[in-house]
C-alpha cells in the first residue's frame, strides 16, 4: 500500500512538475510572441505610407471646365498629366485607323474608360527622352496628327496621343484613373 501511494504521489508531483515546465515554456513563448510584435508593429507602421505620400499617390481631376477640343496639364506623381476631352470629330479620326498598322498599336477603346471615349488621360512625358510634348495649351501646336507634338526631336502623336511619327517608340502612357462622378476623376 505505501509503495502505491508513494507511486501516486510521485505520479501527481510528476504532472505538477510537466504543468508547471509547460506553463514555464508557454509563458516564455507568450512572451517572445509578445516581444515579435513589439518589434514588428514599428516596423509595419514605418513602411505604411504617410499621409503627404498617398496624396501624392493619387490625384483628383475636375473636368466640368474642360469643354470638347480642350485640353488641360496638371501633374501625376510629380509629372505632367493631359486631361483632354476629344471632339466628335477626334474620336472619329483616331476610329478610323486600323491599329494594327501601328507602331504601338491600340485602340482608342483600349485608352479610354467604357462609355467615356471622349476624355483621354495621358502623361505628358515623350516616350522618346521625356521632353513635355506640345498640344495641351491654348493654341500650342498639335503636330500633324492633331494629338500631341514633342519639340525636342519631332514625335508626333495623333488624337489618341498615340505615335504616328519621329523617333518615340511608344504612345503616350495611360496611368490608372477612374471615374469618381460624371466631372471628376482619379488617377492612380
Ligand atoms: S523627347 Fe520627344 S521626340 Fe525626343
């Protein structure tokens, strides 16, 4: 009889023992855990974006004084952005190129949001060396395809801002942007 309850005692002092070893070892690990997120979390709040830097991520548009033919330049991300809208008759001389032909070859469909073809958004930067390319402005020369003409070495663009001659290899880029209400719209 003695041997068993010696037997027991050892056996509950036994699982004591692994209870408290586990609480010991749990405690330890809810402490590293604990300890990760402290340093983590500083680390996730140092690589989220402050507020100055999202501004500057996305820019916001008002188009309700851009009349058809007219086109104003605003920046994106620090860099020159057209905000056209194209007359009937722009859309219909860009429509009628067969796109194929092109050197970088798109549709005015594939520039455009559905349903809003008339208003054509691109970066004002030449694909050529990055001059700012004429168009945008009141009376500026639009080159001989109606779009867009970079000064510095002659890329003309046409009315879908896409290369039609000169030495850019690629149409003027279409960033990201949608439509907010029927006037206003958000790049990036
Ligand atoms: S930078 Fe525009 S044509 Fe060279």
């Amino acid at each position: 009889m003695a041997s068993v309850e010696t037997t027991e005692t050892e056996g509950l002092a036994g699982e004591d023992g692994v209870r408290r070893r586990d609480f010991i070892n749990i405690a330890a690990v809810s402490f590293a855990s604990a300890g990760a997120v402290a340093v983590v979390v500083p680390l996730v709040n140092q690589m989220n974006p402050s507020a100055d830097v999202l501004a500057l991520a996305s820019t916001e548009v008002d188009l309700s004084s851009i009349q058809p033919g007219q086109a104003i330049k605003t920046t994106f991300r620090s860099q020159p952005l057209f905000v056209r809208q194209l007359t009937p008759k722009e859309i219909e001389e860009a429509d009628k190129v067969d796109a194929s032909t092109l050197r970088d070859p798109q549709t005015l469909e594939e520039r455009t949001v559905d349903g809003k073809k008339q208003w054509l958004v691109t970066m004002g930067v030449c694909t050529h060396l990055g001059c700012v390319p004429l168009g945008a402005g009141e009376g500026e020369n639009k080159g001989e395809y109606g779009g867009y003409f970079c000064p510095c070495h002659g890329s003309s663009y046409d009315t879908a801002a896409r290369i039609r001659k000169g030495p850019a290899p690629k149409n003027l880029e279409v960033p990201k942007f949608s439509f907010t209400s029927d006037t206003a719209i958000l790049v990036g």
